[in-house]
C-alpha cells in the first residue's frame, strides 16, 4: 500500500492543478489531525479491552477511505483538491489511530537485544515490497500518461487491496498476555507532558519531534521540483525516489546489528549528523546522476536514524504506559510534520530565489534548520540500555558477515569444529 500511494499523492493533487499552498496543506493538515488523534487513543484502545482489538477495525476503516479518493476525478468536477485533503486527512487518521496499540504490543512480542535485528528485517521486507510497487506505479503512469485518471485508479484500487491483505495478517497475529496496565498504574498523557523538558524520554520525543518539523519544511517539495522544474518523466521520478528506498533497504538490517550492539542512541547520534545534509546536496545540481548520489546518502542516513529512533522509544518506555508513550511521540512528531509542511507552503514564495527557483531556498532553509535543532537538543539524549562503548570507525566499518569462525552463530560455530575434531 506504501509503495502504491506515498509518493503518488502528490502527483494526484497535481494533476488537479493543485497550488504550492495547496501541497503543503495535503501534508499539513492530514498530519495535524493525526496528531490530535493520538491524544484518545490510548483510552480508547483501554476501552476495546484489547490492543488488537483496536487495530483491526482502524485498519479496516484505512482501506476504505482509498475509494472515495480514487472516486473523486469521476464524481467531483470543483474543488477537487479540497475533497483529497479531506479524505487523506480521514485516511491518515484511521491509519495513525492503530500505531500506538501495535508499537505496544510488537515491543512486548520482540525481546530487547533482537529489536534492531527485527525491525531492521522487517523494514528491509517492507522496503523491498514498497519500492516493487513504486515502480509498478510509475509504470502504470508512464504508460497510462494520456488517461491518469484511470492510471491513479488502478493505483489506489491496489492499495485497497493491499491494505486489506495487511489486515487479515494482522487478525492472525497473538496479543500477548497482560496487554493493559491496571487503572491505578496508568500516567495521563497531560501529566508525561508535563515531563517533556525534565526527562531524557522527553527530551528526544522533543527532538524527534523538531526534526520532522524541520525536514517536512522541504519534505512536500521535492516532488513539484522534479515534476515541474526539472521535467522529469514519471519513470525517472519513480527511479529517483526508488534510489532512496532502495539504499535504505540495503543498510536497514546494517543498521540494525550496530543497533543492537552500540545502543539506539549511538546510532542516532551518528545519523542524526548527516540529515541536515540531505536537502543541501539538492542545491548543488539538478542532474539525475548527482540526484542519485543524494538519494543514496539519504537513504543511508535515514535508514539508521528512523530505525534507532522508533526502538529507542521502545527500550525507553515503561510498559505500563508504552501505548501512552507512544501515542505522545506520534502526536508531538505529526504536529511537527504538520507545522513544517505549512511553514514551508507559506514561506515558499518569500525566500530569496536561488538559482532562479524557491523550491532551492526551501531546501536550504530546511538544512540549516536541521542544524540548529541538532546542536541545541541532540547532546542532551542519553542511552538507557547498559551497552558497551563501540569506537565509531567500527560502527562505520563494513562487513562481511560470517567471514571467520568468530562471527558465526554459536550453534553453526558448534558443528564446525566437530567436524574439524573429526
């Protein structure tokens, strides 16, 4: 579903004549709704009796919402925008509603030492899945290009599907036991915010939250850039943003051992010092070739920052109040997403132009953004798991798994010195 929709709707709105305003408010405003979201779920997933119970009808409401937005080229002939930004904003909404019940429980379900060997297969999975299915449609695009109506059907048509796939996997899955707090040992979500400043979790869920604000600012804006700046065919803007997907997919398990052996933490730290690059490069050329060099970069970078991240909220969390916890995280980094997404809809046509186009100014702006928010907050996070201290070169050396003995897995490690006893 991922792989069909998130960077095809911005090509939809776009074939609606939708303005720069407008694309920023179809970040913005779906984002900000999200945020407000998380606020009631964790009571009303404590009202369902179970986690998963909770999940599934959310899920199934977030496959639905992809009709009407398929619908609306042949039903709605005014203010076409308008009626996506309503029905994404709906469909983000159900969808955002089940993530902090389902963090809950895959943390309960995924032991602590394994979490970044975990997720980081999981989202390499997850990752290949997606980019297949970007470019199957950026395909249907390419060779629909006369009727996209019809293309953007098919499209989302298959996201339904998808989703819809998802859901059954979810309905097999087993909740853990004890998957609730007793009433007595649950914290409001007003009174862990009152802790945002004083506390270590606190303080990243602040950064996490400034950073997104500050990458959404650009974030809108690549894909108007390549589509009409630059004119690039939807084949090269589908293999442009596959470059991305494909580059984190290859470090995300990578990522993951590091994880795993230095702490999320470190990890985070390493990473975080590349993403106010990311939109920088953009300034230097417009070429595909140095695109690509990039894309490759970014991946690299948000691979091992979004994968540390989301198990540092995991490993810091107390399970009592895990599901509160990280329906705050996602509020507070939505409501980024959201404000940045606007700032940089707002401001676009104020900055100084560079190189001729305000999408540059925009980039620029977000890096050094970036910057600041790093310098002021990151220093101020600190590990919670007892890992041992792991020199950076050899967090950023690279591998060749199972070169020697040493490397190997106990149990293989066992039979191969039988054999050599033999």
């Amino acid at each position: 579903m991922q792989g069909l929709t998130l960077n095809y709707i911005t090509p939809y709105a776009l074939t609606m004549k939708a303005t720069t305003a407008q694309i920023g408010l179809l970040s913005s405003i779906p984002n900000f709704t999200m945020s407000l979201v998380q606020f009631a779920t964790p009571t009303l997933s404590e009202r369902a009796g179970s986690r998963k119970g909770f999940i599934l009808p959310a899920v199934f409401l977030h496959a639905l919402m992809w009709l009407p937005i398929l619908l609306i080229p042949f039903f709605i002939h005014s203010n076409q925008v308008w009626w996506l930004i309503l029905f994404q904003t709906l469909g983000t909404a159900f969808d955002s509603m089940s993530n902090p019940p389902w963090g809950s429980m895959m943390a309960d379900l995924v032991q602590q030492e394994l979490r970044g060997r975990f997720f980081g297969n999981r989202n390499r999975i997850m990752g290949l899945v997606s980019m297949t299915f970007s470019y199957i449609a950026g395909g249907i695009l390419q060779l629909l290009t006369g009727n996209t109506n019809l293309a953007f059907a098919i499209i989302f048509a298959g996201a339904i599907a998808s989703r819809l796939a998802s859901f059954y996997f979810l309905w097999q899955m087993q909740e853990p036991l004890l998957a609730t707090a007793r009433k007595e040992e649950r914290t409001s979500l007003l009174l862990i915010s009152k802790g945002l400043f004083s506390t270590n979790l606190g303080r990243f869920i602040i950064f996490c939250s400034l950073i997104n604000l500050t990458t959404l600012i650009s974030g809108p804006f690549f894909t108007p850039y390549m589509l009409r700046e630059l004119n690039f065919s939807y084949i090269t803007y589908t293999f442009i943003n596959s470059v991305s997907a494909a580059t984190t997919l290859v470090f995300m398990t990578w990522w993951g051992r590091r994880t795993d052996k230095a702490g999320s933490i470190r990890i985070l730290k390493i990473t975080a010092l590349m993403i106010p690059f990311v939109p920088l490069l953009w300034l230097v050329s417009g070429a595909v070739y140095w695109l690509i060099v990039a894309q490759i970069f970014s991946g690299f970078a948000w691979a091992g920052f979004q994968l540390s991240s989301n198990i540092f909220i995991y490993d810091a969390s107390p399970r009592e109040n895990r599901t509160r916890f990280i329906a705050l995280y996602n509020a507070l980094v939505f409501l980024g997403v959201s404000i940045g997404s606007l700032i940089g809809g707002l401001v676009a046509h104020y900055l100084p132009l560079i190189k001729g186009s305000y999408f540059l100014s925009i980039f620029l702006l977000s890096g050094v953004s970036r910057l600041l928010v790093i310098a002021l907050l990151l220093p101020r996070i600190s590990e919670v798991r007892d890992v041992k201290p792991v020199p950076i070169k050899e967090l950023l050396r690279p591998e060749f798994r199972y070169s020697s003995i040493k490397q190997l897995p106990d149990n293989i490690k066992g039979r191969l010195n039988r054999r050599k006893k033999k």
